[in-house]
C-alpha cells in the first residue's frame, strides 16, 4: 500500500490540511507542517505558491503573496517536502498548485525532483484532464498519483475523463468558486458523494468552505476525507511564525470531531 492509500484506510475519515509552502517565511513552515501532523491530520497538502491562483480566495491569495516576497522559490519547495518526509517518513505529502511552476523545467524534472523529495501526490489546479499529457505520464511514471479535482459541475457525461489516469484520491470541490468563501449545503454535498462513489473506488475527500469541527464532522458522515485549507492559511497569517501551536489546536479539534462522527455511525 502506498501511504496514501494508508491514510485512507485507518477506520475513519482522512483529515487532509492544507498550508502554502513558505509562507509565513521561507524556513518558517516546517514548523507549522510538524504542528499539522501533531494535530492529528492524515495527509498533507503543500501549496506551491504562484502569482496568479486564479482559483484561491483572499486568504490563500495572500498566503501566495507573502510567500513569494519572502523569495520562495520552488528549489526551496522541494526542500521543505524533504525535510518534512525525513521527519515524517509515513505522513502522505502532496503538492497542490497550478501549472507553470510544475511544468517550466519540463513535466519530467519536476516529477523526478517531487520523488526525490518524497512526494506522495500533485494536484494541479488548472490542467484539465484533457490535457493529461502534460504533466500526467511523467508523475506516474515516478510513482507520484495524480489526484484529480471533481466539481458541482462536473456531470455524467464528464466524469470518465477526469477519472480516467486519477490516483490517490479524488478530491470534490464542494462549491462551484474561489476556496474560502461559502460551504455548499450539506444535502448537496451527500448527493454529490454518492454519485462519486458509484463512480470510482477511489477514496472521496470533499474541501472548499470547512472551517468548524461541525462542518468537518458532517462531511466525515459521508465521505472519506475532509479537506481544510483557507482556515488553517487565516491562522498562519495571524500568528506568522507563532502559528503552529494554535494551528496544532484547531488541527486537534477538527480531528477530534472527525473521529467522533464515525465512530458515532458504527
């Protein structure tokens, strides 16, 4: 089993959390990667910071900005991913962004240098499956998955072709915008759910909007990952290099009551 495979197979819902890499500084996510795992969550979600993350809201957007006037730069990503894999050499890591930071040096260097570095998976916003050639043939030719992005607008008709080369798990977008603005209702999260898993063996992990232990633990009733992002990027944006203690806290809660919904559905 690969790790990520693992992380969804430990009897309750995967918590995946998400930070931009570099951001509050560029030796200072480390930390804040540590306090995640501390908290409790199952994998890791690395943003690779870019200058125009089209599908971010204010929070994440300004996570990107802070990170790259800090001069992050993607040598210094794929350090950050080796530290943290020499550190925590069973916690899935995988890197989340979009296409030119991935691609500039070829599809080829950046999924050797992400395996080096022990990546377990990529997540490129704005490949479209369609366009899987691009970057698709060199990450799993490496081993790495390509974890694919499904949407409310996502149909019937569409759904092979962005399952068709996904791995690792397959991650809904819960509403149809920027992260971090709304949270779909969760009736309409349920039905999406159950139609992905008629679809696919692939583990569903649903994000965009989740910010209370509440709203975690609903999702976790249903689906097999829970994705949190925009809040966690709120509290490294408050606290800079101080995040990681009240990061690790609200990483425990969210955990906490994860673990709890199932456990209340046994």
């Amino acid at each position: 089993m690969t790790r990520l495979s693992q992380a969804f197979a430990k009897g309750h819902p995967a918590l995946v959390a998400f930070v931009t890499a570099g951001d509050p500084g560029r030796f200072a996510t480390g930390p804040i990667l540590d306090a995640l795992v501390e908290g409790g969550a199952d994998v890791i979600e690395l943003g690779m910071p870019f200058t125009d993350p089209m599908a971010d809201g204010p929070a994440i957007q300004a996570a990107n900005l802070r990170s790259l006037a800090a001069g992050t730069t993607t040598a210094d990503i794929l350090a950050i991913a080796m530290a943290f894999r020499e550190r925590h050499p069973t916690v899935p890591l995988v890197l989340m962004g979009y296409a030119n930071p991935m691609t500039r040096r070829g599809a080829d260097w950046f999924a050797e240098r992400a395996k080096e570095a022990g990546v377990d998976g990529v997540i490129c916003v704005d490949i479209p499956p369609e366009e899987d050639d691009s970057l698709g043939p060199a990450l799993r030719g490496n081993g790495i998955d390509l974890i694919r992005l499904a949407t409310p607008t996502t149909d019937a008709e569409r759904l092979p072709t962005v399952l068709e080369g996904a791995s690792g798990f397959l991650y809904y977008v819960s509403v149809a915008g920027i992260t971090g603005k709304q949270q779909a209702v969760q009736a309409s999260i349920e039905e999406a759910v159950a139609r992905l898993k008629a679809a696919t063996k692939l583990p569903v992990a649903v994000g965009f909007g989740v910010r209370t232990p509440d709203q975690a633990a609903a999702i976790a009733r249903v689906a097999d990952g829970v994705v949190v992002g925009s809040a966690i990027v709120e509290l490294v944006g408050q606290y800079g290099k101080d995040a990681a203690e009240p990061v690790r806290a609200y990483i425990e809660s969210l955990a906490s009551a994860i673990r709890a919904a199932r456990k209340e559905m046994a």
